[in-house]
C-alpha cells in the first residue's frame, strides 16, 4: 500500500500598519505683552504675544514621530502687503524645548522643526510656542498656524491649522485748549479737548488745576504763565 505524503506550508505574512498619530495645535491665543492676560486689540508701538501649542495628539500609544519630522509655519504679514498691522518681535532663533525655531526675515515666516537630540514626539507630547509681535500699523491681520508632518509615522490630519486675529489701533489723539487767555483771578477756566477722552491733566506748581476734568480754579492759582500737560493711554 502506498501512503501519499501532503505537505502544506502554511506562510503567515505580518503587515504592520504605521501608527496613526496627529500632530495637532489646540488652537492660537492672542495674550498681552506679558503673556498673562488674553486681548484682542492693541495700539501702533505695544506689544503682544501669540501662544499656541503643537503636540502629537494621535489615538495609538505607540506613535513616536521621529526627530526632524514635523514642520510648523507661523506666517506673518509679507513685505508685499499693503497693509502690516503687526510684526513679529522676537530673536532670529530660539528653542521652545522639543522645537527649533527660525524666523525668516524675508518671507516674515516663523518655521520650527522638531530638531536636536531626543525631541521625538511620543503621545502627548509637545511644545507650548509663544511668540512676541508689536503693533505696526492699524488694521487686523490673521495669523495662520500650519504644520505638515514630514516623514515617519503617517498623520491622522486633524487640527494641522489654526488662526487667530488680532486688531492693531492706529495711535489715538488728542489737543486741548483754554480761550479766554489772559485770564483774571476769579472763577474758573474749562478745558476744550479735542480726541482721546479719559486722560490726565497736570501743570506746575502754583496753577490750580483739576486733574481729572481739566478746569483751572483762578481764584486760588498763583498768577503766572502754565503749559498744561494732558496724558492719555489706550491699550
């Protein structure tokens, strides 16, 4: 009797899918100059900061985006544009911890990239970005976020965007005046005020003068010629 011998082979091919991750920004907020308060307008000369936060947000533990792998852009008005209503504020590079930042003073782009040794990005990982501009001109410009995932680990491609905007006042102005001048010492003197309300006034000594509304008391001031000063202030 003849036995037939069968062999099977049985082969078992293992595909690893690449690990979804998400490098992400949880969105931009526009904060005063010393980062503590968020605004949403500010004066021709003041400053301002930008925050925002790029992390790798991805569902799959196992995501690790490897080092030199993700590009973020923060743009800023260009050169070209005819109106720039703020500019970027700060040094030509820094590091924010997991990223390198490098402004480009020709295309007004800030670019990080997860650079140096170790600053892989394992899940939730991240850095938080603040970044300082000054008010150029009046006008409002919004400031977009990009980031694009260079190599490694495929992207889930949530949240790769954010913008925010931020209104930039042209400088207020004021002038004021008193007619009537010469005056006699009785009664009282009002101030004309053309242009920004809720300053100051002030002089020098021997004119009686109400800080606040601006009225000069005659009857209790020393005779004399003054310069009354009036300081204003809008964020």
């Amino acid at each position: 009797m003849r036995v037939a011998l069968l062999t099977f082979i049985l082969g078992f091919f293992l595909v690893k899918a690449d690990a979804q991750c998400d490098i992400a920004t949880s969105g931009i907020a526009v904060l005063n100059a010393s980062a503590t308060a968020p605004v949403s307008q500010i004066c021709v000369g003041k400053s301002a900061n930008l925050r925002f936060t790029v992390a790798n947000l991805g569902t799959d533990p196992s995501c690790v985006i490897p080092v030199g792998s993700v590009r973020v852009t923060l743009s800023f008005p260009a050169t070209s544009a005819s109106v720039k209503p703020y500019i970027y504020n700060g040094p030509a590079s820094f590091s924010s911890g997991k990223f390198t930042w490098t402004y480009n003073s020709t295309s007004k782009v800030l670019v990080g990239i997860n650079s140096g040794s170790g600053n892989t990005l394992a899940q939730y990982e991240g850095d938080e970005v603040t970044v300082p501009v000054l008010g150029n001109q009046g006008g409002v410009f919004s400031a977009p976020v990009n980031i694009t995932q260079l190599q490694g680990v495929s992207d889930n491609i949530q949240n790769n965007t954010a913008s925010a905007s931020l209104t930039v006042n042209a400088l207020p102005t004021a002038s004021i005046s008193y007619s009537g001048s010469p005056y006699c010492p009785v009664g009282s003197a009002s101030v004309s005020l053309t242009g920004q309300t809720g300053g100051t006034y002030s002089s020098t000594a021997g004119l009686n003068i109400n800080s606040s509304t601006g009225a000069v008391n005659l009857a209790t001031s020393t005779a004399g010629t003054y310069t009354v000063k009036y300081v204003f202030f809008k964020q």
